[in-house]
C-alpha cells in the first residue's frame, strides 16, 4: 500500500532536428500506444527489493504476478508473495477492496480502498495496459538513458507525476522498457517522499495468456478467519 496534465504533442510534435531522446521517446509511447489496444492480462514472475530510507535496509521477496484487465481504466491484481517462505501470503486488489491472507495464521484481511481505488488501477496497469497516450497525461515523461538490462538493451524512463493527489504517495517512477518490440516494462523503480522506493524485476512475462475464471480469486481453505482492520 506504499503506493495533471501533459499533451501527448509535447512528445510527438517537436519542431525542427529532434534529439535521440526525444526520438526514442516518441518511439516508446507509440509502441504503448499500440500495445495497450489488445492487452487483456498478463503474468509474471517479479523480485521485489524494498528499501527503507532511514535505516539504509533492503529487504527482498519473490511474487508470482497475475494481472487481469477488467475496463478501459480498470484491472485486478494478485500477488502471491512465495519467498521468503516466513512471509508468505496472497494480496489481491479487485474493484475497491484489497484482500491479504496470511496462511501461517488462516486469516484474511480486508481493506476498503474507498477514493483511492481509481489510482491505485492507474498504478496497477502503469507499463501494462496503459498507453502512451494516457501516460503522458499523468506524467511528465522523459528519457533518462540506455542500459543493458538481462542481456538486452533497454531505455529508461523518468516518470513524474503530474497530480498532487499522486505526489502525496510517489515522486518518481523509473522504468526500463525493451528498446525494440514489446513495450512492457523489464523493471520498475517507484520513489516516495520518505526517499524509500521499491524496485520490481520482471520475468517469465506472457502477455494474454488464458485465465481461468478463478485466477484471480482467493483460495480460502475452511475455517479462514476474516478481519476489517479499518473497523
């Protein structure tokens, strides 16, 4: 839970001889552009290092990913965290409820996300499912270099948000993206104000693969405990 408005012209209308950045830019939202009209879901496996800012510690833990287009603005999520073994559990975002079970203990937790749902769809799709188009509109958007990401060469974005609503919870986004094909995100980057951030490593990505039309449900064994902490 750690989780304004810019024309797209801005990238794609540059006057006169444009930089590579800018090229490598257009080039990027376009790919999205053309992407974001047939992706329904996608999963993967993602390494997810989380960095506390005020005691300098990394912690790191392996999810399989499973994400589920649901509207033009809207997707479910489900992580199933696997590693460590001690900090396994299943968070599942749907609508505006968020669910955690924690089998060690056979409870589940359910939080309202109220107002907050829309962004957090928004974050959700950001690098799946999202445009170029749309992208642009919440963030300030720009290219930041070239790396050499899993043997292949990637571009890096700086995503700013453009939403003060935004900022109160993110300051930057960096994402590495394929610099030829598929536009879909290698890594992840995600700063907050407290200068903590959480790095996501994407792999074993499939694009549209069959869901079942459970896939993104809670397998709840009997006897589950259910708590609202909200309450």
């Amino acid at each position: 839970m750690k989780f304004g408005v810019l024309s797209t012209a801005l990238f794609l209308c540059a006057v006169g001889f444009a930089e590579p950045s800018n090229d490598a830019l257009r080039d990027v939202l376009a790919r999205m552009d053309q992407a974001a009209v047939s992706f329904k879901g996608m999963t993967a496996k993602a390494t997810i290092v989380e960095h506390t800012n005020v005691i300098d510690e990394n912690t790191t833990e392996s999810a399989n990913m499973t994400i589920k287009k649901t509207g033009p603005d809207q997707a479910e999520l489900l992580l199933d965290f696997t590693d460590p073994p001690e900090s396994r559990r299943s968070v599942i975002i749907a609508g505006r409820k968020l669910q955690i079970y924690f089998p060690k203990i056979n409870t589940v937790q359910v939080y309202d996300l109220g107002k907050g749902g829309e962004q957090i769809d928004r974050f959700i799709m950001l690098g799946f499912g999202t445009s170029g188009t749309e992208l642009a509109k919440s963030f300030n958007v720009t290219v930041t270099g070239t790396e050499a990401l899993k043997g292949s060469p990637s571009i890096k974005l700086a995503l700013i948000p453009t939403s003060d609503e935004a900022k109160k919870y993110i300051t930057k986004i960096e994402m590495w993206v394929p610099d030829h094909g598929a536009p879909y995100p290698l890594q992840e980057k995600i700063y907050e104000p407290s200068s903590d951030y959480k790095l996501t490593s994407y792999s074993d990505v499939k694009i549209n693969p069959e869901l079942k039309p459970d896939a993104l449900k809670l397998k709840l064994p009997k006897g589950v405990k259910t708590e609202y902490p909200q309450r």
